[in-house]
C-alpha cells in the first residue's frame, strides 16, 4: 500500500512537459498565469496531449488555443520565428504576426475554428523585414487543424508548417533563367539571320561594284572581316552596346593608322551602339578607311584623318553627328563619276536601315563626310537586347 501511494505522488508531481529540447523548458518555465491559459495545472487534457505532440515533432510545429489563439510551438519552429523568438511564446497571434493577421492568419484561424482544415502551399505571406526596414516575401507549406476540446468544440489549432522561401525563390530564379535563356536564343536565330543576310549583301553589292577577281577578293575580304568584328565583340557580351571610338580606332588599325600619326584625333562623347546600327557603320568606316588607303588620306605622307562626333539635340528627335575628315590630300574637288559599294552604302543603305542621312564631299584638301543618324535607332539602352 505505501509503494502504491508513493507511485501515485511521484505521478502527480511529475513535471510537465517532459523534455521537448529549448521550447520544452520554455513551456516548463514560462509564466503562464499571466496569459489567458492560465496556469499550467488548469489546461485541459486536449491541449496538453497537443503539446506533448507538437514537442515531439521533428518538424516545426505551432499550437494557437483558445480565443485569442496564444502560441505554442516547438523546437523546430525556432527557425520559422526567427528574431520573433522567444518572445512569440504565450502572445496572441494577432500580436506576434501583426502584418500576417489581417491579410491572412486571421482569416484562416477564423475557418479553423468553424471546424474545418486548411492546407497552404507556398503561400505567400509580407513580413516586416527582422530591421524592421520595410517588408519581404515568405513562403509556407504546411497545414490547420483544428484541435478538439473535451466538450467536442474546438479548442485551437495544430500548425505544422515548413518555410519554402529559399525553393520558391531557387524557382523563380530558374524560370527567369530558362526566360532569359529562350530570349538569349530567339536573338540568337534572329542575329543568325541578321548575319547571313548582311553577308550575302555584302557578296552581292561587291560583285557588281568589283572590275577584276582579284578586286572582289580584296574587297570581300576587307568588308566581311570588318563585319566580324563586329559580330565577335557581340558574341561576348550580346546584352552590351559596342563603344563607337572602339568601332572608329579598330576599323582605321586593320589600315595600320593610329591615333596619334596618320589620325589627328577621334573625339565625341561617350555612345553605344546597337549591333545592327553597330554593323553598318562599321562597313562605313571601313568603306571610308579604304578610300583613303586608294585615294585619300592614307594615300599621301601629309594627308590626315579626323573623326569627331556629337549628340545634335536641336530637332524633333536627337542625332548623333558623325564627321570624317580628310585633310592634306590633294583632290580636284569634283565628285567621283563611278558610284561604288561605299558610296550607295553611305547615301543610300544608311537611311533605309538606320533612318540617316549623308554627305560626301571632296573637297580640294580631302573628303569631308558627315552622317547624320537619329539616337532612337542606334543607340543600345543599358542590359537591353535590341538590334
């Protein structure tokens, strides 16, 4: 009989909740006569059979009881809590995730306790940020049942919930990458098309402007390499724009002139062009460059180049000014009669693809070409895609 009475005090004294790690201690030390709960000795069975499950769990897991839904939770919640830990324990709900309540919790606490479960997935939900410096996105998987008193009403909720903010992100991070990748590959084909129909031009229009083999040759190769380049500055990084002086100084170097010698100057702000726009006048100056080697500047020791731009803003819509002048040459002054690749590239191809305009002039002292092409079609816009 004394052994029996010692088992049944023992029993009755033993501490509640048994283990249950950080939140088992917590629960044990907390004062919960302070909160609507009231002290531990007067919880109803239900709830305590809660807790022993939720402390049990391996999972993060939320218990929310009674009118105001106070909150309990586990080990594994302390992640989910994060800065809101431990302070979160025995408060309200509608206090500890004031952002959430309104918008959401509240809402679905509200149907939990009308007796039905909800599942969420991924559920978006704005948090203030642990600062306190504005809001950001989390997402939860998880679930809300409801938890059923001795008199059969619903007492409160069991909550086992799992963050997926880092998989929705690594998610949507992926679809933007595969987006970008299909766009990466649609301007791919286009540039593909781009090219080869550029390139059959450039064959064609140097087949009816060459006299001899050997001068088809010469020119198909000098204008198919300069198109190259071109290409090959887009191909490392086809979301950048090409440097116009960058443009200018390689296409006069593939001529041996340098800056400095034969080159008086290369001068404009700074410009970006698009690789269509980019392509074309990277033909020009070769064109340009080439007369000048046969019958220009380059032609000559005092002959000099100059190239200079400038961003005109006075009309309807800005230009981008583009002067080549040749000086110390030596011309007639009279324009050529014979009407080459060059040319009919300058005056005629310039306006039908870029919307310019051009003049050549030659000058007794040298050709002076100015183009004039409007900003909108050939200026590239930073991380854009354009053609």
């Amino acid at each position: 009989m004394s052994t029996a009475m010692n088992r049944t005090v023992t029993h009755s004294h033993r501490v509640w909740p048994a283990g249950g790690g950080e939140m088992g201690e917590r629960i044990r030390q907390h004062d919960w006569a302070a909160t609507p709960l009231g002290p531990v000795r007067t919880w109803p069975q239900s709830l305590k059979t809660a807790v022993d499950i939720m402390l049990a769990s391996p999972g993060p897991v939320s218990i929310l009881w009674g009118p105001d839904r106070i909150q309990l939770y586990n080990d594994g919640y302390i992640v989910v809590a994060a800065e809101r830990h431990p302070a979160i324990l025995g408060q309200p709900a509608a206090k500890s995730w004031s952002e959430a309540y309104k918008p959401f919790l509240g809402r679905v606490l509200d149907q939990v306790f009308k007796g039905d479960a909800v599942a969420i997935e991924d559920q978006e939900v704005l948090l203030l940020r642990p600062d306190g410096n504005g809001f950001e996105e989390r997402h939860f998987a998880g679930s809300f049942s409801p938890i059923r008193d001795e008199m059969g009403a619903v007492g409160g909720v069991f909550h086992p919930l799992t963050e997926t903010t880092a998989r929705v992100r690594a998610d949507a991070a992926l679809r933007e990458s595969e987006r970008q990748a299909r766009l990466l590959l649609a301007e791919l084909q286009h540039r593909v098309r781009n090219t080869l129909w550029v390139i059959r031009s450039i064959i064609r229009r140097t087949a009816a402007t060459s006299e001899t083999a050997e001068d088809y040759a010469m020119h198909l190769d000098g204008r198919i390499d300069a198109f190259a380049r071109v290409q090959a500055a887009v191909t490392r990084d086809p979301s950048a724009g090409l440097d116009l002086e960058i443009l200018v100084a390689e296409g006069l170097l593939a001529f041996g002139a340098h800056e400095g010698e034969r080159v008086t100057g290369i001068t404009g702000p700074s410009v970006c062009l698009r690789p269509k726009a980019a392509g074309t006048i990277a033909l020009v100056i070769h064109e340009l460059a080439t007369n000048a080697v046969k019958y220009g500047a380059l032609s000559t020791d005092p002959g000099r180049i100059t190239v200079e731009w400038s961003i005109d803003k006075s009309g309807d819509r800005p230009h981008l000014v583009f002067r080549w002048i040749e000086t110390g040459v030596g011309l007639s002054g009279e324009k050529p009669s014979r009407r080459g690749f060059g040319t009919e590239l300058i005056e005629q191809t310039l306006a039908y693809e870029l919307e310019g305009n051009a003049s050549l002039e030659f000058t007794p002292d040298g050709l002076h070409c100015i183009i004039s092409l409007p900003v909108s079609e050939i200026l590239a816009e930073p991380g854009s895609h354009h053609q």
